[in-house]
C-alpha cells in the first residue's frame, strides 16, 4: 500500500502486521531516521542481535524473513540501498511464511521506473514511505520540535533564518538544530544573532539552485549554482539522481514535499516550457547518465554537467 503522509507518524510508532516496508526518496537522513524508528517499534529499546539483522544482498532476504528468533519474538530485517534487483526477493518473502519486517532503505529509487515500489504499494502486506527533502512549513514545524524537545524556544525571525539554512538532508539538518540547542542551553530562546553564530549553510550542498534554474531555462544560473555544489562537495552522482527525482516532480505535475514561496514561482515557469514528451526525453537522458556514472573510468563529473547544462539549454529554447 501507499501510505498517505498523515498516517506516517503513526505507522512509525506501530506497524501492525505489515511485513515489508520501503523507505525511499532524496533525503536519506529521513530514510536512516525513519528505518530506526520502525526498527524501535518492533524490538523496543533492547538491543537484541537474535532479533535485528542487516543483509548486503537482496537474495538473503528471503532466508533471514522466516528465520525464527532465538527466544522468540518478532524479527527486524534491514536492507541497505535496496533496488530494482530486489524486486524477485521482495516477492518471495511476501509469499513466503514468517512474520519479521523487512525494511527496505532505498534513497537511489526511481519512483517512475521502478517495479519495486509497484509491488509494496500493490501488496496489502507491504507499505511504501515517501522520505523527500523538507522544505517550507513543514521543515519550519521540525526545527520547532527539535527545540522543544530540547528546552529550546526560537522566535519567529530566527527560525525563517535557521529554516533557510537547512533541508538538505534531515539528518544534517537536525545535527545543526541540536548544536544550536547546546549553544542556548535548556530552558532558553534562540534569537537572529545566536542562530547566526551557530547554525552553518546546509543548504548550500542542495543541487535545487542548479536543478531549478536549468528546467527552467537560464543555462548560466545553473552553470554556476552547479559549479557551487560540486565545490562544496556534492558528488556527480548525486547531482544525477538529485536531478532524476526534481524531472519527475515535473512529470507528476506536484511538488511533493511542498516547495517554498520562492521555488514556486520557477516550479510554475518550468511547467509551461516542458511537454510531456521533452520530460520524458530528459527522463531517460539523465537515468541512462546515472548507468553510465557507475561504469569504471566513466569521467562522471563531465558527464553530470553535460545533463543539466543540456536541460538548461533545452528549457531556454522552448522559452
């Protein structure tokens, strides 16, 4: 099944008989946090190695999900940057006896290709969460928390600066918030000045600068937002995956999480300069260029400026 965002928090807490789960999108701090979290609902706080194991292929899958934990209870099975090779495994566990969940971690996937999210959001016994970049109110509602939860109040001009400078990636995202937060102290207020002393450009390893600006047609904007990244040290890599997942927010017509007030406004532009058929076009350019990145002596970084300077240039010509 699909699981809808409202429902997430609680399924994280208690996820019934569902017996795998795939965590997938850009963000793979939310992935690693919402792994842990399901992890933590079904063995509790004991640290219990009969019960938790991490597999390397998809193949041992199957094997470890009917294994019967020593002193019984419920199993946790974990599979790290899971892809469409595990399609075959994942059925057969979904077919197969035993009741451990399986987790599925899978911050590389596709969503408009891949046969295996088809498969858990089609089986009834399987769930599939959405872990995408936070952006706007929603990352504005998760700094607050983060805060709270630590004796830490903010004003609202400190938080728009602190939000600002994160969304990245969840986990560095919330390591930036607790530094804050042991820099106040329990029981105080973050204001400008100390979110200013503290708090460092998270942000500024997000290819969104690049990405948005090529789909939306200004070849030198993304030329250098691109070059900014790669300096900071984004890999090509996931300057091609990153770019994979923003194409098909577009082919979807929805920008899941919702974008700020600011990127809207490209987000709309971008729309009205790309067909159906140029989005697919790009699609398969940039997941052929993430195939190609991955064999040996490939020069990977000329590779990821040549897709999105060919975006920029495709996106300027339809202008």
């Amino acid at each position: 099944m699909k699981l809808a965002r409202q429902r997430v928090a609680g399924f994280l807490t208690d996820p019934g008989r569902v017996r795998v789960v795939l965590l997938y999108g850009g963000d793979a701090g939310l992935i690693a946090e919402r792994s842990e979290l399901l992890v933590r609902a079904v063995l509790g706080a004991a640290d219990d190695a009969f019960r938790f194991a991490t597999v390397g292929r998809a193949e041992d899958l199957v094997v470890e999900s009917a294994t019967i934990a020593l002193g019984g209870g419920r199993r946790v099975v974990r599979l790290a940057d899971a892809g469409e090779g595990a399609v075959a495994a994942v059925a057969a566990v979904l077919k197969g006896p035993g009741d451990a969940l399986i987790l599925l971690e899978a911050p590389n996937l596709v969503a408009s290709r891949s046969k295996l999210l088809k498969l858990v959001e089609g089986h009834p016994e399987a769930a599939a969460i959405a872990c995408y970049p936070e952006e706007g109110e929603e990352l504005s509602r998760a700094v607050r928390e983060w805060l709270s939860a630590l004796d830490v109040a903010v004003n609202d001009e400190a938080l728009a600066w602190v939000v600002s400078r994160l969304g990245a990636d969840r986990a560095l995202s919330r390591a930036e918030v607790e530094k804050l937060a042991l820099y106040i102290g329990p029981g105080g207020r973050v204001d400008l000045g100390s979110a200013e002393a503290v708090v460092g450009d998270v942000a500024g390893l997000s290819l969104d600068d690049a990405l948005f600006a090529a789909t939306e047609g200004d070849v030198a904007l993304a030329d250098r937002a691109l070059e900014r990244a790669l300096s900071a040290g984004a890999t090509p890599v996931a300057v091609i995956r990153t770019g994979l997942m923003h194409l098909e927010r577009l082919q979807r017509k929805e920008s899941r999480p919702p974008l700020t007030f600011q990127r809207r406004g490209s987000f709309a532009r971008a729309l009205k300069l790309w067909t159906a058929p140029a989005l697919a076009a790009a699609l398969e350019d940039f997941f052929q260029g993430e195939k190609e990145s991955k064999r040996t002596g490939t020069p990977d970084a000329t590779l990821c400026r040549h897709l999105v300077l060919s975006l920029a240039r495709t996106a300027a010509r339809a202008g």
